[in-house]
C-alpha cells in the first residue's frame, strides 16, 4: 500500500474493522516516512465469478459498476449522498451472495435496485423504473405512478 501524500510504502495499520456488509473491511493507516494517516477499504474478492443471466438468456459476468451506474443516472440531481447509494449496493450484493450460488438473473437484480429506489427517493425510482421497464408513451409514467399517487393520498400532508 503507498502512502497517498508521500508515495511511501512503508505503512502501518493502525484499526481495522469489517464493515456492516461483512464483504469489506476498513484499515486506519499511518505511513511510517511522512506520519501521516489515511483510510483504506478492502473488498472480499468473490471466490467464484457470479454470472448475470440476461432476458435473451446469454450469461455475463457480474459487474458491480454496472449497477452502481444505473442507481447513481436515476439518483442524478437529487439529494442523494453517495454514501446512501454504496448502502444500496451492499445491500443488493449481500442479498445476492446470500440467496444465489453462482448464477442470478438481471430481472432479480433490477427488481432489487427498484425497491431500494423506491423506499428512497421516487424520482430516481421513476427515473430507473423507466429505462429498466422499458416506457414506450407518457401512459408507461401514469400507471407506474398511480399506486405511488394513491400511497400518497392516503397520508396526512
């Protein structure tokens, strides 16, 4: 590990804790040449390469960055910390890794970031709702709403 300020690679660790999602672990450092000190976080590498089966039935493999992007164009503009948006990640992979072996299909994964959207903030829900569901016409936004509409009625202002 090279020291960010100096470039050394002479370090210590000084913490180490794993983090809530039980994939990563968070080291405290200080670089023994300049003493000063820096946060590195380590992500469990997946033994086996979880593949994503696509709606024409083709397999990739599974990119984290490709949710990441997603959730962070529906959350464009929107008061959002990125913090919140590395939760939803966590989350989605934990559940993940959890519930499937080695094979997950991209409908479950959409399904997962839609509901974590949806608790969130429902502009970015609408916003991935549409590109994930495929909108053709306005009426696509109209019956995606309604139940959010009417949720809303239903609460005091």
């Amino acid at each position: 590990m090279r020291c960010p300020y100096c470039r050394s690679e002479n370090d210590r660790v000084i913490d180490s804790r794993t983090n809530n999602d039980g994939f990563s672990i968070r080291r405290r450092r200080q670089c023994l040449s300049c003493r000063r000190r820096f946060t590195t976080h380590e992500r469990l590498e997946e033994v086996v390469a979880m593949k994503v089966v696509k709606k024409d039935g083709s397999r990739v493999p599974y990119e984290r960055e490709k949710i990441r992007s997603g959730i962070e164009k529906a959350c464009y503009k929107r008061p959002i910390p990125e913090a919140q948006i590395e939760s939803i990640l966590m989350e989605i992979e934990s559940d993940m890794f959890t519930d499937f072996d080695e094979e997950v299909e991209s409908q479950y994964l959409g399904e997962q970031v839609m509901e974590h959207l949806k608790r969130l903030d429902q502009v970015a829900y609408v916003r991935f709702a549409s590109v994930y569901r495929e909108f053709k016409d306005v009426h696509d936004f109209v019956e995606e709403l309604e139940p959010i509409l009417k949720g809303a009625q239903r609460m005091p202002k």
